[in-house]
C-alpha cells in the first residue's frame, strides 16, 4: 500500500493547477517577481491614498502607509539584485506615492519620519 498526501490525489481540487502554478513560476526570473510585487504595492498604495478615479472611495491612510513603507523595505532589499533599468521607476513611483502620502495627511509627518523614509532617506518636494 503506497502512500499519497492529500495533494496527491486526484480528487484534490486544484492539485494539477498548484502544479501547473509552480512550473510557471519556475520558468519566470527573479527580477520580473521582484517587479511584479512592487507594482502591485505601488498600485494598492495609490488606491488607498484616494489617487483612482474612485478618490475618496477607498482612501485609508493607515493602509497606505504600511503598503508605502513594504515597497520602500522592498526597494532597498532588492536594490542590488535587480538592475537600474529597472529600479529607476520603481524609485521614482516610490517617492511620488511618498509625497502624496505627506499631501493627504492632515498632519504632515516631519522629513524621515513618513512611510518608508527610513529606507529612503528623507523625502522633500
């Protein structure tokens, strides 16, 4: 009697598609995941800070912060991995998010005090 994990089975809904998942994964560069996951930041923080056509709608600062400061902690962490062909934008997306940060707040958070600043220094118009 041989041994399966639930996984396995064939009657396991999405075992295939988690293995078809991980063979694409497999196949794309660390760099394109890199960049994948800052856009992705990038996009979330900008509705959060009421930047979509929906404004208001979804602002939440708190949000916005914590998702701001994980692309900085991403940025800084992959700055050498990924080339500057590609950091360039993702750094200057990084500080206009920053500086819509500090527009939105009722009170400004001081210079290298607001979200992700203390991986990128202070940010100043």
């Amino acid at each position: 009697m041989s041994e399966t994990s639930p996984s396995d089975s064939p009657e396991t809904p999405g075992a295939a598609g988690f293995d078809e998942m991980t063979r694409d994964i497999a196949e794309v560069p660390a760099v394109e995941v890199i960049v994948t996951v800052a856009v992705n930041l990038m996009s979330a923080a900008a509705v959060k800070l009421g930047l979509t056509e929906e404004g208001d709608k979804y602002k939440d600062l708190d949000e916005a912060r914590k998702l701001v400061t994980a692309l900085a902690g991403l940025l800084d962490a992959s700055a050498t991995e990924i080339s500057s062909f590609h950091a360039a934008p993702l750094r200057d997306g990084l500080k206009s998010l920053q500086l819509a940060f500090r527009e939105a707040s009722i009170v400004p958070d001081e210079p290298g005090q607001g979200p992700g600043e203390k991986y990128t220094g202070p940010v100043y118009d």
